[in-house]
C-alpha cells in the first residue's frame, strides 16, 4: 500500500475488524508487527472451541434483559414442539404456524432433518440477539419485540407465538419459508458454482470452522431451553458429509487445538491491539473481555450485541456505547502519538 500510493516507507498501518477479521486484525499484528503497528479487535472470537455450548447460553442470558418470561415461554414453545411433532393434529399445527417449505409429517422420524429444524429454530432467535439493536442499515427486528411476542398469551400458546417469531427472522432474512431438509442443506453447501447461494461466504466459512475452529453451537441437554436435538456430533456430520469423511471428531478437536496453539486463545502474544466486545453478543463467550495486562486493553461495553460500535452512530445510542467509542478514539489518538515519537 506504501508503493501503490506513494506513501513514506514509514508510514504506520492500523487495521479494523469485527467478528471474524476483528479475529484476523488481532493475528495480523500479532504475526505481522513490521507491517501492522496497531488494530482495534471487535466481536472477536479468538478461542476456537469445537463445542461452543456457551453461545446459546448468552443468548439465553441476553433474552432475560428484557424478562425471565420470555426465555420461559420459549423454553416451553420448544418443548410443545417436541409433542406436536409426533401427532398428526399436531404436525398440521407446525406446518401451518412456521412455514416451513416441507411438511413436517415427512420428517418427523428423520433425526437429522428434526436436528436441523430445531438448530434453525435456535440460530433464528440467535440471530436475533447477535444483532440486536445493532445500526445496521436494514432494520432487524430486536429482543424487546420478539419477546413481546413471546410473552403476550392473548396470541395463543408459546409454540404459535415462536412461529411468530420465526416469522419476523424469515422476513428479516428475506426466506420465502424454513427449509429445514438434511439433504436440501448438503445439495445447496456442495455446490460449488461461482453463483451458487452458499458462494457469498457461507460453504467458505463452514470450512473454516471444519478445518480450523469449530465454533458449533450446541444445545446438549433435553431439560435446557432448546432441546438436545443438535448436539455437537450433528455438526461434524455435517464437516464429513459436505466436505471430506476424514473430517471427523478426531481431525477436528486436532485442527482447534492447532489453531489455538499458532495463535495463542485468549492468551495473544502481541501490544497495541484494543480488544472490545458487548455484553448481549453472544461471541464474546470466546472473546477477549477483561485484562489485567495494560499492554492488552479492553473495552467491554454492557448492553450491546454484535460489532455494534463500527456501525454509525445514531441518536438512539446508550451512553456506554458512546463512551466506548470514544474510549476507541482516546486509544487510537494514543497508538498514532506513540509512532510519531
């Protein structure tokens, strides 16, 4: 970039990321410290975990922000799903209430397709809580409105008012009904077409978590809130029956446990790097929050959900979100005044 642009050869270099890349800013000073001098880390997950149970029980912890009710009738919405499923008038009550693109009736006894339409059902309320409030330019709808839903009994039991819900995420993710079919997900995560749907990122990223850091996020007991319909092994499945059999537990515990060797986990061998997460995210569950190192700085910034401070800001802001950007412009004042010196 100095060449291309004619910059001074001196010229120090600061990287921004969130999520994923706020995990490769991170690594990239902490392998490239002659190239980056500094880089502000947000949402990331720096520990690779194959079982990463932890991100549903955040999100379980966020849903309380607005009740205890609320993750009480979902809790009771998935255990009513478990009952309907295995009856006809039941099974014609999921078809209707969370249009669902196949019959439930078909699947009912298919383990893997009841696996994926219970992790679905998990991931869309996560999505809720991940981006929570976040600025995003497209409007997503937020805890206190699908809680409000889930809450409100005038609207029937807690299974209809989670299809509900589930409707609001397929409206948000532009998803003409849930596809909940085993096999519809490995003919669409195979297809290796330029202009495939998975070819935005989504078959590349299953790959990464396969091959270097898991991530899966797991409900493992039937007591919990979600079920234990996909624990960790439905996901390897998924590791070997896209991509390669030899993906197996073995490889993949392997793969994690090399990752975190080459980068360090939680313990980052490397300065000038600002490390900030939200309270609601549920990746921060992996995530550098709190140091006692002052050469390893956090921001930790109560209330807020994905990346929320790299978004613009907005009249709505928190004043903890406000002053945690600002706390990332006091550090960068401080990273640009220490190379000048």
């Amino acid at each position: 970039m100095n060449v291309k642009y004619n910059f001074n050869s001196k010229q120090k270099w600061i990287v921004f990321g969130g999520s994923y890349p706020g995990a490769l800013a991170a690594w990239a000073r902490q392998k490239y410290p002659h190239l980056i001098y500094g880089a502000i880390s947000s949402s990331a997950p720096l520990l690779a975990k194959v079982d990463f149970f932890e991100y549903l029980q955040v999100v379980k912890a966020s849903l309380t922000t607005h009740s205890d009710n609320c993750l009480k009738a979902l809790g009771r919405a998935f255990a009513e799903l478990e009952t309907l499923i295995r009856q006809p008038i039941g099974q014609r009550n999921v078809n209707e209430k969370f249009n669902i693109c196949t019959p439930i009736e078909e699947s009912a006894t298919k383990p893997l397709d009841m696996s994926n339409f219970f992790q679905k059902l998990a991931d869309n309320i996560a999505f809720v809580v991940q981006f929570n409030k976040v600025n995003r330019p497209e409007a997503y709808y937020t805890i206190d409105e699908a809680c409000n839903v889930m809450v409100n009994d005038t609207i029937g039991p807690p299974f209809e008012r989670l299809g509900i819900v589930n409707g609001m995420v397929l409206e948000n993710l532009k998803e003409k009904c849930l596809d909940y079919k085993y096999d519809n997900m490995l003919t669409e995560m195979r297809n290796i077409s330029l202009f495939a749907k998975v070819a935005n990122g989504t078959r590349q990223w299953t790959y990464q978590t396969c091959n270097e850091f898991g991530f899966y996020q797991t409900s493992n007991d039937k007591n919990d809130t979600f079920g234990d319909r996909f624990k960790v092994d439905f996901f390897i499945k998924q590791c070997m029956d896209i991509f390669s059999e030899s993906m197996d537990a073995k490889y993949l515990e392997q793969a994690v446990s090399q990752t975190n060797e080459f980068y360090g986990g939680l313990n980052p061998n490397s300065t000038n790097v600002l490390y900030v997460h939200g309270s609601i995210d549920p990746w921060h569950a992996l995530g550098l929050t709190a140091s006692n190192n002052p050469n390893i700085p956090t921001v930790f910034i109560e209330g807020t959900a994905h990346c929320a401070e790299m978004y613009d800001a907005a009249k709505s802001d928190p004043p903890q979100l406000i002053e945690a950007r600002n706390k990332i412009l006091d550090y960068l004042a401080q990273l640009l005044t220490n190379s000048k010196m």
